[in-house]
C-alpha cells in the first residue's frame, strides 16, 4: 500500500489501482455523514477534486492522487458514508482508478514514511 | 498549549480520551472516542452529561428584599414576563438592543428572594456589565465564580439524577429547585438545549467532578461533546446565539414570538418598557420582512451555516441564508435553519440553496425536526 500527502492511501488490484482515505485522517474529520463520488469515465489530472466528503464538523475535497481514469466508485459510501471511519482501508474504499502511467506509484509515500509524516 | 481557561472537568473529559478544542475561550470537549453520531444517538436513547461550566451563572438580588423588585427591574431589559414567573419556576428569554435585536438569549429562574439566570458563555461579561448598568441601582448583582454547571440530558435522565438525589423526580419541566445530595447544594433545573427531557445541575467546583463521576458510573450515561450537543439542539429547533440569532435579529424575524408573552405585548398590562420596543411590538402586531425557518435538504448533502438559499433553480436574487446545518443522526439526513423573506417563508415550500456550484432542493420544515420529549 502506498500514501500521499494528502492522507489518501493506494492500493494495485491487477492493472487498477483502489484509493480512500488513510484511519488517520478519517479519525481527524471525525464521523463522516456525505460523500459525492465522482462520475465513472472520468478523466482526471494529479490533485483535481473528484470526491467531496462531509463529517459531523465541515466539507473537505479528496484530490485525485495521480493522473488517471476512474473506472469504479463505492456507491455504498452514499448511503452509508461512515464506512469509512469504520474501515478506511477496507470497506472505506471510495473509487478505483486506471493510472495513465503506473510507474507513478513508485513515486508516492511508503508506509514507513507516511507513519513518520502523521508521528 | 493554548491560554484558554478550563472547567473543573477538563481533567476528566482528557482522561476520557476526548478531543479538546477552544470554544469560547475555555478548553472544551468536542467529541470523545464514542464520536459525534454515537454520542447523539446516545442522548436520545437513553442519558447524555454535558460539561456546561463554561456558560454564566449570575445571581440577581433585590435590594429591597422582594423578588418582584428584581423582577421589574430585569423587565427593562428583556421583553419577558419575569414578574409573573413563579417561585421554583424558569423561563426562556432574551435581552434585546435599542434596534430591536437580540444581544443574548438566556434562563431565567425566579428562586424565591432571587432571581438565577444562565446566559451563553460568549456573552457573559458584556451580559453582566448590561445588567450592572440597567439593574445596578435596585438590585446586586454576582457573577457565580466557584459553580460548574452539567447538563444531564435524555429520557434516562430522571432515573439517573433520581439514583443520586430521588427528589429530582418530582420536578416538572422549567422547574428549579435547589436540592441535597452528599451534604452539597445542587441547584437544579429540569431543562436543557437538546430537546429531550432533562436536568441542568449546578454544582460546587470541588464536587463537580465526583458527581461527573458519580453519574458516569449509572449504564445509562455517557458523556457527550459539543459537537452531538449542536446537532441535537439543531434537530430540537433551537437557536445558537451568535449563529441563527445575533445582534441584528429581532424576536419575531427569529420567530421567538412565543417567548413573549402577552403582558409585554401592545395592551398588555406592562407592553413595551425594553430595548428596542418600538419595532419589537410592531413586529408583533404586523411581522418582520425575513423568518427564521426549518429546511430540509432533498439528498444527503448538508446545507452549512453561509449557504446562500433562491427562490427557484435559475434566479440571481437571494431569498436568504443558511445559519446552521448539518446532518441530523436521528432524523438520518440533513437539516438546516436559516432565514428566507416573508413571502418564501411557507412551511412546504421548496426553495434553492447554492452547494458548489449547483442549485440543490430543500423543504421548509416546521421544527423541531424530531419531537421534542420534555415532561411537562
């Protein structure tokens, strides 16, 4: 699993890669209570804003971590957004992504390194 | 760390693992590790303790000896029925400025010799020199210092308080009675700011953590932060000065009229005689050109205080403003309360409010959102 910066952590499944929001930053919004996914088809570029979340205190924007295409979102999240505080790395995924180049994952944070950015 | 001031519970609250952040110039509990929707859920569905300390506690004594001298002289201020409050009993009220607005909203309780009042914690000095400069002459004023204040709120609350003091029962909703427990003076109401049924308990600093503790014990109670307290006095419909009324809005904009009796209003046997009488009774009588309302969102999209609302999906005119919203846990979807101008003002009406970008539909709503539960 790889990180950003912006508290979003990267999973690869086969050629896709999965994305949500680090425990860490999901404990820092607090109970999550609206989440708009974005259109699959989407092309994004590296920090565009392709999903909105609110918790119980304010809105928040998650920026696409990478260029790509999303190709799948959890619409689960809709109706359920606290998924999310419950299992950000798992049940909490919020969209799947097609990496224009994939080698751009090398480039991002490993999970010693994330760690010692929210220490 | 921060120069904000702590209640005597900061202790406990950080030894309960909450999430402290400055509000109002204390250091106070936002949320602790049960988080803001389980905590509000949890106060509807059986008993929640919030730490109130931070708001003022202020005594108010007639100088002559008789509680109705303290009472007309608190009438100048507020355009509330104090005189005819009767012993043991309290009431909602506000003081009002010059042009009509509302510069605070408080309790006031008629405790015999005495009149109690609760004011926002915001407001409390500019509070206490207004009531210095306008009552001084009759009455002495004190600035409770050395009470903390806890709110015990929900429908557990009764067996709760009664497990510790049992005459707490008897009490009736606006009640105020002044009772024993370990030696201790409690002073206590049966009221609150989230809708449920409830107590405030006023109680020296030195035992404020022991009763906390005390309570926190009992199955049915967990303690609760800021953050589920203002969505559960949203959901109730209530008003957090400073948000959804302020210096600039009148009672009946802010549709309070209900908290103006009849005794204050235009034939009423003492109208008028506060701050701001002329438009206050005017508006009475006539209305104001904007109401507070209740909006429900269509979706799941909060609708936050600042939002700008429009009568339909394409005009550029606005009707008016969100000043509070968020997501309501019990209701399971959004709520706001804002202020639309007369005309947009009917309940059922669907107006606009601009999301990023977008125009989303929301309802307007009678509130409270979720049936108040007061044990009249």
């Amino acid at each position: 699993m790889k990180f950003t910066e912006e508290h979003e952590w990267l999973e690869a499944e086969g050629d896709l890669v999965i994305v949500g929001i680090t425990a860490y930053a999901a404990e820092q919004l607090g109970d999550l209570v609206f989440v708009e996914l974005p259109d699959v088809g989407t092309e994004v570029a590296k920090d565009d804003e392709v999903v909105v979340i609110e918790s119980v205190k304010a809105a928040s924007d998650i920026l696409a971590p990478l260029d790509g295409e999303i190709v799948e979102v959890n619409e689960a999240l809709t109706d359920e957004p606290t998924k999310v505080n419950e299992d950000a790395t798992g049940d909490g995924w919020m969209f799947k992504m097609k990496l224009t180049n994939p080698s751009d994952m090398d480039n991002l944070l490993d999970e010693d390194a994330y760690k010692a950015l929210i220490a | 760390m921060s120069g904000d001031k702590q209640t005597s519970l900061h202790g406990l609250h950080v030894e309960l693992g909450a999430k402290m952040v400055p509000f109002a110039g204390y250091d106070m509990p936002v949320q602790y590790p049960m988080g803001v929707l389980k905590e509000h859920l949890h106060c509807r569905a059986a008993a929640g303790l919030f730490d109130v300390s931070h708001m003022g506690q202020v005594l108010i004594r007639p100088k002559s000896g008789d509680v109705a001298d303290a009472a007309r002289a608190l009438e100048t201020l507020v355009p509330v029925d104090v005189l005819g409050l009767g012993e043991g009993r309290q009431r909602y009220g506000f003081f009002t400025n010059e042009a009509g607005g509302i510069e605070d909203d408080l309790m006031i309780a008629n405790r015999g010799d005495h009149l109690f009042l609760v004011v926002n914690a915001a407001c409390k000095d500019a509070d206490f020199a207004h009531m210095q400069a306008g009552l001084g002459a009759d009455c002495d004023l004190e600035m409770i210092e050395g009470r903390s204040l806890l709110a015990l709120q929900g429908p557990a609350a009764e067996g709760a308080l009664a497990s510790l003091v049992p005459a707490a029962t008897d009490m009736k909703f606006m009640d105020v009675a002044v009772l024993d427990w370990n030696g201790c003076e409690l002073w206590i109401s049966r009221s609150g700011y989230t809708g449920e049924d409830g107590y405030e308990i006023s109680v020296p600093d030195g035992q404020a953590e022991e009763l906390a503790r005390a309570l926190l014990a009992l199955e049915a109670v967990e303690p609760i932060g800021l953050g589920a307290r203002d969505s559960l006095r949203l959901e109730a419909g209530l008003c957090l000065y400073g948000n959804d009324i302020d210096s600039d809005t009148s009672p009946t904009e802010a549709a309070l009229n209900w908290a103006i009796q009849k005794v204050r209003r235009t034939d009423g046997a003492r109208a008028g005689g506060f701050p701001g009488a002329d438009r206050i009774l005017a508006e009475l009588a006539g209305g104001a050109a904007r109401k507070r309302v209740g909006l429900r969102p269509e979706g799941r999209a909060p609708m936050r205080g600042g939002t700008i609302l429009f009568a339909d999906e394409t005009s550029t005119t606005p009707i008016g403003e969100v000043t509070s919203g968020g997501f309501g846990p019990t209701i399971q979807g959004p709520m706001s309360m804002g202020y639309v101008t007369a005309e947009n003002a009917t309940i059922g009406n669907t107006i606009y409010a601009e999301l990023r970008g977008k125009r989303m539909a929301a309802t307007l709503t009678k509130m409270p959102f979720t049936p108040a539960n007061f044990k009249r």
